[in-house]
C-alpha cells in the first residue's frame, strides 16, 4: 500500500525570527524536515509531498530535492516526490482576500493545497519539528487498518515535552477515552517554568504537565479532502475580513468529533519530540541531534 508523508513546510517562522524550517541544525547542516523523511523511509512511506510557498521550489529542491530523487522506499522502488504550492490561487471564488494579508490561511488551506497528489493514506505534519522514529512507524501501521471514511488518527505527545522556556506556545490540549480522541482545544499562550510547572497564561490556570497535545501529527485517508474543503469554506464565510484568521487541523479535527463525523484514534510517541519555536531553542535541538547521531540512530550524514 502506498502511504504519503505530506510536509506543511509554507509557514512563516515568525517568532522564530526567521525562516525556521531551512535552518541547517543537525551535524552537517540537516535541516529538521530530513529526518522526518529519512524516518517515514524508514517506516515504509513511499511518497513525500512539499506544501511549500512558490517563491521557496528552489530553494527546497536545492535543500533537499536533488538528493531525494535518489532515495528508494523499503521495496527498493523509486521515492516519489511531489511540490505543492500554498497560496492564495487556490481560495475559492466567494472570498474576497482581505487587504493587507500576506501569510497563509493555516493547516487546513495547506494540506487541501496537496488534494490533486495525495491519493493514499498519508501522515501529514510540520516542517519544523522532530517526531522520533517510533511515531512514523505507529502511524503506518495505523493508516494499513483505517477504513476509508470517518476515521483519523494522530499521534500525542505530553505537554511537558513540547513546551518552552524562552516563551509561550500554542498547543493542541486532548481529552481522550479509551485509546480515542474526544476533542482537542488549540490553546494559546502555555508558558513552561524553570520548575517544570506550565501555565495558561491567558486564561491564568495551571496545566497538567502530562496533558497529550497534537503536535500536527495526522494521519487521514484520501476521504478527508471534501471534508476539509466543507470545512474550510465555511471558516472563510465566518472569517470575515480579519487578516489574522487561521484554519487550523486541531479545530476542524475537534469540530467533526463533536458532531461525530469523525473518530481519531490516539497513538503514543514512544520516543522524543523536538522543535525550535524561538531562537534560544536552537543549541539544544542542536544538543539533542548530536546525541542521536552519537548513539547511532542516525548515519552520520542523512544525505549518503
């Protein structure tokens, strides 16, 4: 069974100050995205799809590209690569762009960006993070058993893990039953402690440091695509002329589970999650990536 790594790589990087996604942070200049590729191989994905900005198909190719054409998936057959493009091209006719946005309309827009190329099961996450291992393999086993329609699912990650010091986080809070996702509230401004103890700060409550969160690790059948779409046009209708708004997976995720067209199955990581939300986050992302290469989780180069 074909399965597709999808990488919503379009995003702006902002409170990173920069365009983390293309920062060369591993031991010879691995940017994040390559090990989530090197480990979906590595776990049986034969296809791997770029939701990424026009002006940035250079770049990536030069990035990453080049060298992937050269890769084979567990089969021995070819790595199938594909570029998509998140822009405004793609907002159906109703909508009126407002004045003055730039930046894309969130993960919802992006992954319908891939629809034309994304016809397998796929595993759709972000660019800038490090999801282990552990987590492609669970979610290609998972994505084998999924019915065609009306089932998802995702892998968690403890709260505790994802956050950081140097300022605040959105992140995708779980309520889960029985190995099964009941919802998921996207929560802003979770500010972690040097104490460990982490907090809402806009809502000023204290948050279970073992809380599961998304992480933006999804897995969907090709059936998701008029789903989202439904959901996407109606986000447009609300969104109005706000600059600002986003559509985001978690939210349109929790909304079909509420009205139960949708059941996600909950899988654990088993291993480590990592990402650079502001620049002081870099040395130990860059710490931690020597280690793996170190204990020989990783060849020394991703890119032999």
């Amino acid at each position: 069974m074909k399965l597709s790594l999808v990488i919503m790589a379009a995003g702006l990087g902002v409170r990173y100050g920069g365009n983390k996604q293309v920062d060369g942070i591993g031991p010879h200049r691995e940017i994040l995205m390559e090990y989530s590729i090197h480990d979906a191989l590595r776990a049986g994905f034969d296809k791997v799809v770029f939701i990424i900005k026009p002006e940035m198909r250079e770049m990536m190719e030069k990035l990453v590209g080049s060298y992937l054409t050269q890769k084979t998936a567990l089969d021995g057959s070819p790595l199938e690569l594909r570029y998509v493009y998140q822009d405004f091209s793609s907002i159906p006719g109703f909508y009126a762009i407002p004045k003055g946005r730039t930046r894309p309309f969130g993960t919802v827009h992006a992954l319908l960006c891939a629809e034309e190329v994304v016809g397998e099961p796929c595993c759709v996450i972000n660019a800038d993070d490090f999801y282990g291992l552990s987590a492609y393999q669970a979610m290609a086993r998972e994505l084998a058993r999924l019915p065609e329609e009306g089932q998802a699912a995702m892998v968690g990650y403890r709260l505790k893990n994802t956050a950081s010091l140097h300022g605040t986080v959105t992140r995708g809070i779980c309520a889960l039953r029985d190995g099964f996702l009941e919802s998921v509230q996207e929560t802003r401004n979770i500010q972690l402690y040097a104490d460990g103890t982490l907090r809402d700060v806009e809502a000023d409550r204290p948050l279970d440091p073992d809380a599961v969160v998304s992480m933006n690790f999804w897995g969907f059948m090709p059936s998701i695509f008029p789903v989202l779409r439904q959901y996407f046009e109606g986000f447009l209708r609300r969104a109005g002329d706000d600059p600002r708004a986003e559509c985001l997976l978690p939210d349109m995720v929790d909304r079909y589970l509420q009205e139960g067209k949708l059941r996600v199955s909950v899988l654990p990581s088993g291993g480590q999650w990592f990402g650079m939300t502001y620049q002081e986050d870099r040395e130990a992302v860059a710490q931690s990536l020597r280690r793996l290469h170190e204990q020989r989780e990783y060849p020394a180069s991703l890119r032999d």
